[in-house]
C-alpha cells in the first residue's frame, strides 16, 4: 500500500507525497498541480468544469501490443492520483528538444489557428491527441477531436485547416523515438495499491477489485470515482471536501469488455472510448450515442460506471441502453447480482444499489437480427451538451408489421430514465402505421411531467418527446433518410 | 504592392502555441501574493441592513475583508454616468453585484471567510424584463429619435403596410480567460496593476479614484488578453478596482481570476432588445416608410448604455435607403448586471431589427427576399444619405451584390432549395443573403484618438508603444507590420511593447473596430517625426562626403532595411549602422506619434452629422438544412464577401470575419440567456450556455476579401474588420427562418425571435402546423 503517487513528467519519474504538510491533496486536479509548477503555466483554466478544454493534457500510458496509448483529457477533471503510472504530457513537452515546433505546433503557427491565444494550449494538446491516433483524418474525425476544446476567436476554420495539415505526413515525432525508454520507465512504477491521506480526505486507489468490494464494505459512505468526470465537479465548482474517496480507476477487471453468441459485457470502468469500437457493429444506436457523449477528453475518462452511479435524469447513455435491455451487475464482498436496467432507477439521482455494492459491469444482450433500435439525442447544441430529452427506443415488428414489443426510453421527461409503458402498451399489437404513431404520440405528454429549466421550457420537452418518436417511425420506414446523416 | 500579397503570422502565434504566452493569470509572482475574492450579492434587489465582518477577519491567513466603508476614494466605477459603486453601500440592485472583498493566503482560506461573512438583507421589489420596466416608467437617461421625412404621411401612401415585434437576446462574451488582474504595491502609494483590460487609461483613472490617489501613481499593463469583445472594455475596471482596493490594504500583491460562473453571473451582457417596428412599402417592395422603437434592457447602471443604443439607432438602416425613417430609443433600467459592450455594439440589434422588417417584406410580396434587399440597397449617386444625414460614401454594396449573387450561385440553389421542400416532409432547408453596412469611428467624437511612442534603441531595433491593447485580433500584429513598412525594415527588427499608461497616457478603449485605425496612424506619425530626424542627419552625412551635390533630406527613403538617398542611391547605409550615428550626433531617437479622426461630427441632440469616418460593407449567404422533429439545423454552407479595404494582413482579417461571423451565429442560434423568476443567472455556466463548437461552423465556408481601391484617408488604405462580419450571421438566422417558413409553404410568417434556439424553432413549427391545419378546417 503506497500512500505516494508517480508519474512521468517532462521525461522524468515525478512523486508526489500527500499528507498534512503537503500543498497537494489527493482530490487536487492535475489542472490545479501544473499551474501550481512556474514551469507549467502553458494550462490554462478556462471554465473548471471539462466544458472548454483550455486546459486539456495528454496521458498516455501503457497499452496493447506494447505501446503507448495517448489519450486528451480535461485536467480540471482528472485527480492527481489518476497520473499513477502514466506519462503526463503538456503543451510544454511538445518542441522538439532541437527547439523545433512539434509539427502540430507549426501547422497552428502557419495557418493562423491562433488568434488571443488563450484556448490554444487546449487545442495543440487535442491537436496532439488527434495526431498520434488518426493520420490522415477525415473531416468528421477532426471535428470530433475538437468537440472538446471552445474557440471563441477564430469560427475553428484555421484550427481544421491545421489539424488536416499536422496529420496528412505520419505520426512519427520525438515521442515515438522516446517510446520504449517511456515504456520502461513507466513499468518501474509498482502497481500498488495506493493509500493517500490528506488532512480532509483518504484516498483508497486499490490494485484489485477484491480490495475494492473490501474497502465498500468497511466505506459504505466512501465516494466512489471511476472516470471522475462527475465528480470531480462536486471538487471544482462545488468546492466540497470528498471525505472518503474509492478510485477504481486502476482496476483492469472494471475494463474488461467481453463478448460471447449471446451478449457483451462492458467493464463498469472502461473509458467508453474503448467501448465505442466493440459495440460499433452490435449495436448502432449506442455507438451514435456515445459519439455525441461529451468530448474525446470526456469519453478518454468517463464509464458506464459513473452514467449509472450519477443515476441522472439526463445521463445521456442511459435511454438507449434501458432499450437495449441491458442487465447492470452489482457486486460486494458477499457476491454479485444482476437487475435490470429498468428497474435499477428508483427516482431522482437515486437507484436500489446498497451502499456496500459497486456497479461493475453492464451486460448488452445482443439483438435478433429483427430488432430495430434507434437513439435520439436532443440538446441545445450538437457537440459537448447534455441531453434537454433524450430517446432509446427498440422495436420487433411481425411480418403484417404489427407491433410484437417496443420499448420507449426517455432521459429528461421525469425525475429518472422512463419507460412511455402507456404509449408501449396502446402500440402493442397495432399496426406500425402514422396514424398509429400519431395517435400513440399524443399519449406521452400525458405520460411524462418534465420541468422547465435552463435548457429548456417543459412544453418544448413534451413535442420534442412526441416528435421523437414520430422520427423513430420515419426512420424504420426509410423517411427522407437522404438527409438523415447530414443532420445527425 | 508587396506587402499586401502575403500574410504575416501572429506575432504571438509560436508563444501561443508553446504555452509560452503570459496571461495575468501566468505573471510570476513572490510568495507575498495574496488571492483576492468577491463576495456578492445573492438579491437582484435588497436592501444591506446589516452585516458583520468580524468572524470572517479571524481566520487565520485572512489579510484584509473590507467593505464600502473601507474605500479610501470615491466608491464609484460608472464609465458615464456614474451610477455604479464600486462595492455596494447601502443597497444592492442586481445579482451578483459585489458587496465585499476578501485577500488571504489561499482561495480556500477566502472561502472560509466568506462563509463567515454575516449579511441582513432586506430583499425589494425587482424588475427583471424590459416590459416591467417601461410600465414602471424605469428609464434609464431619455427617449432618443432620430428621423427623417414624414412618416405618417408616407405610410398612408404606402401600398402595403406591416408591423410587429421581434425579440433580440441578450449574449454573454465568454472570452476563454475571464476577468482577471494582478497589482503590485510600490513605493509611497504607486502601485502597478497588470489588468485583462481594453481600457488601460480608464483602468487607470478608476484605481486612481478608489484608492483617493493620483493617476500618475498608478500604472496599468496590459500584455495581451485571452479575449475580449466588449466585456473587458468598462467591466475589466472592477475587478482591477477590487484587486487594488486589497492590495492596498494589504499592503502586498493581490491577485483576483474571476472562475467562469462568477464571471458570467457578474458581468453584463450584451444588451437585449425588444424592437417595435412598422413599415410601408410598394408593390415591388420598395420602403417607404418605416418606424422603429427600440427598447434596450441596460440592467442597473448605465456602463455604456447611451452610446450602445446610439449604435443600434444609426444601424438601424443597415444597408438601405429609407426616404421616411423614424428611429427612437430607450434603455430601460433593470435589476440585473449592467450590460456592456459586445462586438458590433448595439449594432447587430438595430441590423436584427430592419432585416426582418425587409425580410417580411419579401414573404408579403411572395419575392425572393435577396431581391427585395438590394432594391433597397443605399444608391451610389442618389438614394445615398443615411437617416441621419450622413452621405454613404465609396458604396460598395451593388458590386458585391452581383458578385456575391453569382459566387455563390445563389439563384440555382435558391431553386433547388424550393425543390427540396417540396418533397421533404421533415427536414427543410432554408437560404438566405444579408448584407452589412457599418459605420466606423466612436459615435462619441473626441475619443477617436490615438497616441504612439516609437524608440529606436542603436543597435537598430525598434520598440512600438501605442494605446491599443492586443486581445486576439491581430492589432499588435498589424501595428507592427506599419512601422517594419514606415521604417523599411524587416519584421525582425520590431517588438511592440506590451500596453503600457506610463509609456502613452489618456488613450481610448481598443474597442469599435478602430484599434488599427487610430493607433496604426499614431504609430505612422511617430516614425514620421523619427524619419524626418533621421533624414535629416544622414543626409547631412552623406553630404559631408559629397560636398559637391548634397543630399536633400526630403529626398532620403527608408526601404530594404536600408537609408538612401533617392537621387544617389548608391548613397545609403544600413538602418542599423545609422542609429550610432544618431547617437553621437545627440539627436533623438524616440518619438511620440498622436492622431485623431479628421472630418467627423456628431450632434447628438438634433440626430444630425457625420459620425463615421467611412464604412465598412459585407455579404453573406447562409443555407440551413433543419430537421423539423427535433429543430436541430446544420449550417450547410455559408459564403462571405467581405471589404476590408487594402487589408494590411489578409489572414488576420479573414480570421476576424470568420471568428465574427461565428460568434454572431452563436448569438442568433444557440447562445440563451435565461434568468429566474428572482433575477438569478441561470445560463451561469458553459454546461448550460452554449457558445459555437468546432461542428457548428459551415460544413462548407467560403469567405473571401473584396479586391478593391485603397479606402481613402485610413492607415495603408485599410479598413477596420474586428466587429461589422459579426452582422453577417444574420444570414443564418433568415436561413432558419426560410426553412421554417418553408412548413407553411411561406404563406405564413412565423413567429420568430433571436437567438433561433432548438426551441424558438419547434414552438414556431408547431404553431405554424395548427394555424395552417386551422385554416385547412375552415
């Protein structure tokens, strides 16, 4: 049991020792350690919340097949024991040590991808991401790589131009060349569990999931993090002291994601950027979901997890997997147990997992060829918001296409993730025709009670919620699907 | 012509990129710095009955808690009028006003003191929208007109007449690095403040006046800031005023980074509009006649108010000639921030305003709308002077019209457009082109002035001081480029300075698109007086050596890094081997440069004069793809033409019309301002406020400068560009208008308001869909 954390930093094993005297605590973010360093200020902080990406840093670490993995994230986000074992990499570790400018560097200087500068750090380091995991990128995967970062200068015209121009020649830098020499270093790191006192919170980061169910059972009120892209909000925007904190994030079980004929099971801690790729041919919907989830920065962190722990009304993953039939594994030191997702919710941000129980896994049963599923997502904007209503709806027509089953899941029309039962019930055995839908369209606002709230009036809520499902419709019938793609 | 050929990169575009770059936020400081914080006030109305601040000053690593009573100066920040106090005294008027100030060891220790803090309040009455202010009578300053012709009259005459009312949004500034700033005591009362400022002198002037000190005690910095648009022009002044309030009661340096939800919950926004309109037209959808009555929400102090209302009232025509034209204001007080400047300054609100009107023209007449825009198109002969008198010179919208028109085959798409309609049920797609003609100089006359102070240091390099403050837009850049060309030497040999009141006093905000403007002519006149030295003395050197034909000091040319004398060119010498000589010959080699606006007056009381140095013109054409179920619209493609005179730097100014442009999009689209039934901010944070991402901009973006004649009478022919492409975006929001006019098959004009949001656009939907079902029933 450690009670330091390492990692690497400009090319050296950095430790950092918590406790009473240090300045640092475990719930410190790596944004607030590097403005802390004289040397690290290139990080900005431009909103503390993973909503700008001013501050984004790269982590790579340890991968498959022997190489390193480069994922951005928000530092305002990430806790500084998350860095264990992995290489932090900053705006300022870009220049070659010739002093030349990394080739992200020079394409932003050359194009003019800067204007007051303030953003920029953010973007090089998306920049760099992006470069390291995607030569040669088309459009839509540049545009996704910077979902994350806000520009309020340039209209992002310049920064595209850049990024196509950094990625069109390779991705060999100084950074591959140091590749094994970071390897080796970052394996002389133990992976120990960690155990990180500080004068107002304990930090358990355990080595195994044993351990993890162990301190549940002893810290019933311990918080648990795994992405921490939630909580980590209570810390910068809140300013609460996190008393107990259980960090699975170095659990590898938590990350396993594994298939047989008749499902996928999804590590409760897996980065849903990892997830995304194993599902992608599965299950459609969920991948189209997960793509407009947050940012890169985002989704390099957040799990399945953290959606289910956070219960929200709005976790924007949760609809479509409610109608995917997903099962949800509880587990503690006396075993684990199974609920379906729909009945996991109990109300407002609450669930039925006890308080000695972690969620570890979901499990997706995978679908008959017949079942037609669909994911909506409605917000304010398309990148980087959180869902104002979203759908997951799945359906099995017979072959006089009539309604065999169908399940309607809404995020943002009730205190929880909710099943239209009565709109199910009326479709059930009718013909899947518009007038059907029409008529069946009408029942949901009798079904759902949303609020008015920031994003939006209760009364947008309710047609946004009828015409869902009337999209739904068009899109099993093949509607105008022409445009459909250009929209989304 | 060379130097407008190609485009030099940011000056600080490697330091940019490096992280190198030096915000407040990154200025080294000794382990004597202190953390400043805001308390603030939770009521949008209510009076202080008590407070105590005794708790709070004992805990341990609090330096200083101070209130109103513990200004030594005036407790006043009001830019104009001076209505807003620096900490609230006996009554707060809006949410998030500042009441208390605390310095301490850590941002922790100030929470704790803050939490200590003990306040009474005894919450009023607030008005909270522009409605209940006009039925409480709550004026801010007088109703202001300004007309042309008879418009009563013209509208009887008139074929058709229209009216109605439209709603424009307010917009928060979100620039990335919030308000920020540092001070630093020195000896005596001298203390130097390193602000995120557009307005170093009144920065200045405002410290001087809390602290009860002089100004030449107080200096103010300004490196470069993370953004700014407008909310660093008068709000940056409070926080420099807090911060220096604490570090003179401390005695050390302080430190106040507004975090983003207390910046957006404190500052002004831009201002929103309710905007009545009627207007008379002819059959071909010629404007008759046309009133408008705008009505500004100013919140609770009247910051700029007066000035942005001015603005709105003289674009109010934006780029056609209304022979009779009634324009009145009002700013209407408020209990919520005072509201500020933002790009285009009241000026995107007055051009919202007559483009719809020219917008529902055309559906009336069931005419292509761009049709209708430019037969109202300011003349270039007759039909050129504006409603307050002023002559449209150098009009350039019939030209970039055509061009525009046939660049971006308008016509064609318009057609497939209407085609598309026609045979989508749920999505739509919308078109539509917007011009923009906007006025340049400050319409308060005597602030188009600039100052310089340009040393040459006798190793040959050069170091620029000027008034303007560098916040993203490439001024320093430009600035820099002027002098390299005044002294003809390489960019190599000059540094611009960062802003500084000590090196240049009593300068105006960088703010109205002027800033290369008036400061790029200051520096101008600046290396002037330095040439005419230098010629001077080289050319008594070169006639020392040919005492036969002597070198006419009017006759030196500075070119190729070089001093020659342009009737013996093989007399020159290096620019760098001059400046020694300089030197022993005890001539000066710094100099200052001042420049004022020549030509222009504005009598505000009688809404008459010429309060603009020139202007500057635009067009746009926007096409939307919407989808009608969930209101979500893509930005299809967008081309720009856009005149910028003889651009000094073509990338720069490309990158201020597309960053423009794209902000304006987010103020039409998605951007919302939304405040609770008790006054309190609840867009205060970006999970709720929704600037433009990367995805939101044109799939397809085509903008491109207009290629003509030098603008006369402005720096190297060049034409000011930071706020008029902010207007073109009203291109986008007419574009959604089409589509969702397209569900009633144009036959009925939709209820619109702007920013164009998901919801405006589905609650528009649906009422179109009942009124036309209604009228199928019927």
């Amino acid at each position: 049991m450690a009670s330091t954390i390492s990692f690497l930093l400009d090319g050296r094993t950095t430790t950092v020792e918590f406790g009473h005297s240090s300045i640092y605590s475990p719930t410190t973010t790596v944004l607030n350690y590097l403005r802390s360093l004289p040397e690290h200020k290139g990080v900005k902080e431009g909103c503390g919340q993973g909503d700008c990406g001013a501050c984004t840093v790269v982590l790579a670490e340890a991968g498959p097949a022997g190489r390193l993995l480069y994922r951005s994230v928000d530092s305002c986000l990430v806790f500084l024991p998350m860095l264990h074992r992995k290489q932090l990499i900053t705006v300022e570790n870009l220049r070659h040590p010739n002093g030349d400018l990394h080739p992200v560097q020079r394409a932003l200087v050359d194009l003019h991808g800067s204007q007051c500068g303030f953003c920029t750090p953010g973007i090089v380091m998306s920049l760099f991401a992006l470069y390291k995991n995607h030569p040669r990128p088309d459009r839509t995967t540049i545009e996704d790589a910077f979902a994350g970062n806000l520009c309020r200068c340039t209209g992002y015209q310049p920064i595209i131009a850049a990024a196509q121009r950094a990625c069109a020649e390779g991705n060999a830098d100084q950074f591959n060349k140091g590749e094994e020499a970071t390897l080796a270093l970052l394996n002389s790191i133990p992976r120990d569990s960690l155990r990180l006192e500080s004068a107002e919170t304990m930090y358990y980061r355990p080595a195994a999931l044993s351990e993890a169910l162990a301190l549940k059972a002893n810290h019933p009120a311990g918080i648990v993090v795994t992405g921490g892209t939630d909580i980590a909000l209570r810390v910068t925007k809140n300013h609460d002291v996190l008393p107990e904190v259980i960090d699975l994030s170095a659990l590898d079980e938590m990350k396993l994601i594994a298939e047989d004929a008749f499902s996928i099971s999804i590590g409760a801690g897996a980065p849903l950027n990892d997830v995304m790729p194993r599902i992608h041919d599965v299950f459609p919907s969920l991948h189209r979901m997960l793509s407009v989830f947050g940012s890169q920065q985002i989704r390099n962190m957040a799990t399945f997890g953290g959606n289910l722990g956070t219960a929200s009304p709005i976790g924007d993953a949760l609809p479509v997997l409610v109608a995917l039939g997903t099962t949800v594994e509880l587990s503690s030191i006396t075993g684990s147990r199974r609920v379906p997702m729909q009945h996991y919710f109990t109300g407002y941000r609450t669930t039925v997992r006890r308080p000695d129980e972690i969620v570890t896994a979901v499990i997706l049963p995978k679908p008959a060829s017949n079942l037609i599923t669909r994911s909506y997502k409605i917000s304010k904007r398309r990148e980087l918001d959180i869902s104002t209503v979203s759908g997951g709806f799945s359906l099995r027509l017979n072959e006089r296409r009539e309604v065999e089953s169908i399940v309607l899941a809404f995020g943002g029309m009730a205190d929880r993730v909710k099943r239209a039962e009565t709109v199910e019930n009326f479709l059930a055995g009718r013909k899947w025709n518009r007038e059907t839908v029409d008529e069946a369209s009408s029942l949901i606002e009798r079904e759902c009670n949303p609020i008015s709230d920031a994003r939006a009036s209760a009364e947008m809520r309710r047609i946004a919620a009828r015409n869902l499902l009337l999209k739904f419709w068009c899109e099993t019938e093949g509607l105008e699907a022409d445009v459909e793609s250009v929209v989304q | 012509m060379s130097n407008q050929s190609y485009s030099e990169t940011n000056e600080s575009a490697d330091l940019h990129v490096t992280g190198e770059a030096v915000y407040v936020d990154d200025i080294p400081v000794g382990g004597q710095l202190l953390t400043g914080r805001v308390v603030i006030s939770p009521y949008a109305h209510a009076k202080i009955v008590s407070f105590d601040l005794r708790d709070a000053r004992r805990i341990p690593g609090v330096h200083a808690v101070l209130a109103h009573a513990d200004i030594p100066g005036d407790n006043q920040m009001g830019p104009v009028v001076k209505d807003e106090p620096c900490l609230a005294a006996d009554e707060v008027t809006f949410c998030g006003q500042a009441v208390f100030l605390i310095a301490a060891e850590t941002e922790q220790q100030c929470r704790e003191a803050e939490r200590l803090i003990q306040v009474a309040y005894e919450p009023l009455d607030a008005i909270l929208d522009i409605e209940t202010a006009m039925s409480n009578d709550s004026l801010m300053g007088s109703h202001r007109r300004i007309e042309r012709g008879d418009v009563e009259a013209a509208f009887a005459a008139s074929d058709h007449i229209i009216e109605g009312e439209l709603r424009t949004g307010a917009q928060e500034h979100w620039y990335l690095e919030t308000q920020a700033c540092l001070c630093v005591p020195g000896e005596r009362d001298e203390i130097t403040a390193y602000s995120s400022t557009q307005h170093p002198s009144e920065t200045q002037a405002l410290i001087a006046g809390v602290l009860g000190i002089r100004r030449n005690s107080v200096v103010v910095e300004v490196r470069r800031m993370g953004g700014g648009f407008g909310g660093k022009e008068t709000q940056a002044n409070h926080t420099a005023c807090w911060t220096a309030l604490l570090c003179r009661a401390t005695r050390r340096p302080v430190k106040i980074r507004l975090f983003r939800d207390d910046d957006m919950i404190m500052t002004g926004k831009r201002h929103r509009f309710l905007t009545r309109y009627k207007a008379g037209f002819t059959g071909n959808g010629i404007l008759e006649a046309v009133r408008i009555e705008l009505n500004a929400d100013g919140g609770a102090a009247t910051d700029l108010s007066f000035a942005i209302l001015e603005r709105a009232m003289l674009h109010a025509d934006n780029s056609y000639y209304i022979a009779n034209f009634s324009v009145t204001g009002a700013i209407w007080k408020t209990n919520l921030p005072p509201n500020t400047a933002m790009r285009g300054f009241g000026g995107p609100q007055g051009t919202a305003a007559i483009e719809t009107v020219v917008d529902r023209v055309a559906r009336f007449l069931r005419k292509d709308p761009a049709e209708i825009r430019s037969r109202n198109f300011y003349g270039t002969i007759s039909r050129n002077t504006t409603h307050y008198g002023q002559t449209v010179e150098n009009n350039r919208l019939p030209e970039m019209y055509n061009q525009l028109i046939r660049s971006s085959d308008y016509r064609e798409r318009r057609i497939a457009v209407d085609e598309f309609n026609a045979t989508h049920e749920f999505y739509k797609k919308g078109l539509a082109l917007t011009p923009v003609k906007f006025g340049i100089s400050f319409t308060t006359s005597f602030l188009n002035q600039a100052g310089a102070l340009v040393n040459i240091y006798t190793d040959g390099t050069i170091l620029v001081n000027h008034g303007g403050t560098e916040m993203g837009q490439g001024l320093h850049s430009k600035i820099r480029h002027i002098a390299a060309r005044e002294f003809g030497v390489s960019l190599k040999r000059v540094k611009v300075s960062a802003t500084n009141t000590s090196k240049v006093p009593n300068t105006s905000a960088t703010a109205a698109s002027t800033g290369s403007d008036l400061n790029g002519m200051a520096v101008r006149n600046a290396a002037a007086t330095l040439k005419s030295r230098i010629a001077e003395t080289i050319a008594e050197v070169f006639s020392e050596e040919n005492r036969s034909s002597p070198t006419f000091a009017s006759h030196i040319v500075f070119e190729d890094e070089s001093i020659i004398d342009g009737d013996h060119p093989e007399r020159r010498i290096a620019f760098a081997d001059a400046m020694p000589i300089m030197q022993h010959r005890q001539v000066s080699l710094s100099a200052t440069g001042y420049y004022r606006t020549p030509d222009i007056g504005w009598d505000r009381e009688k809404g008459r004069g010429k309060p603009f140095h020139y202007y500057a013109f635009g067009m746009a054409v926007s096409e939307v793809l919407l989808d009608l179920l969930t209101g979500r619209h893509k930005l299809l493609r967008t081309d720009i033409l856009h005149d910028t005179g003889t651009s000094i730097n073509p990338a720069i100014d490309i990158g201020q019309v597309e960053g423009g442009f794209i902000q304006g999009v987010g103020w039409c689209t998605t951007e919302e301002i939304k405040w609770d039934e008790n006054g309190r901010l609840m867009t205060h944070s970006p999970d709720t406020y929704k600037i433009p991402t990367v995805g939101d901009i044109p799939q397809d973006f085509r903008v491109s400068l207009l290629r003509t004649d030098p603008n006369p009478g402005t720096i190297h022919g060049s034409k000011a560009v930071g706020e008029p492409p902010f207007m073109l975006s009203l291109s986008v929001w007419l574009a959604i208008k089409d589509a969702v006019s397209a569900v009633a098959g144009h036959e009925l004009e939709p209820e619109f308001s702007l920013p164009a949001t998901y919801e405006v656009i589905l609650l528009s939907i649906e009422k179109l869909k009942a009124k036309t079902l209604k009228e199928a029933s019927l």
